[in-house]
C-alpha cells in the first residue's frame, strides 16, 4: 500500500526522526524501515500498533482512511487558507482573550468543514 509508506515516513519525518533511529526504537533494522516507507515491505500488526500508539495515531490515519490522526493526545492542526486567515483576523478585536478564543474556534470550524 504506498499511503501506508507516505504515512509512516510522514510521521518518522515529523517528529524529527532518521530511519536509523527510528528503527533503533521500533528493534528493526534501518532497513527494515526503509522497505516500510518504500513500500516494499509491510510492517507487521505489531510494528504498526508500535507506531500508532508512539506517535499517538489512529490506525484509520496509518492505512489513509482519514486525513485526522485523532490520537488521544495528539494535537491536530488544520492548516488554514491564508486568504480566510486575514479575513478571520479582520472579524477579531485584537488583544483580548475572548477575542482570540473566538477567533481559534472559528478556525477550527472552518478547517474542519473543509475536510
């Protein structure tokens, strides 16, 4: 599956990881993740529970069925258009707090209604 590959080298990348390192942490050789991200090799259930649970991942966000991770703890950040970004900004007084919560949700809302 080569979105299987894109996403496990998305996440080593992500967190600032070679595949050397990675591999140390998972207990395979380096190129045993590079055959994963090449897709010439699958993981196997452990090793993708492994990633999951490490870089606090659904596994539906590992095989490409969605595009949020929704880990427990993971922080999801949607990227935003930066045309609706200033227009966003524009709605907002600036400096107060109620002001930039009310702004982060409209974000939120607007990311998430792209998706």
């Amino acid at each position: 599956m080569k979105i299987l590959g894109e996403r496990l080298r998305q996440l080593r990348e992500e967190n600032g990881f070679s595949q050397n390192k990675l591999a140390k942490l998972i207990g395979v050789p380096q190129s045993s993740v590079n055959r994963y991200e090449t897709g010439f090799t699958n993981p196997t259930p452990e090793t993708l529970l492994w990633y999951a649970d490490y870089f606090d991942v659904s596994m539906d966000f590992i095989f490409g069925r969605t595009e949020k991770p929704q880990g427990k703890n993971y922080k999801y950040k949607p990227k935003l258009d930066p045309e609706m970004a200033r227009f966003v900004e524009m709605c907002f007084e600036p400096g107060t707090k109620m002001n930039k919560e009310l702004r982060l949700q409209v974000v939120k809302m607007i990311s998430e209604e792209k998706k």
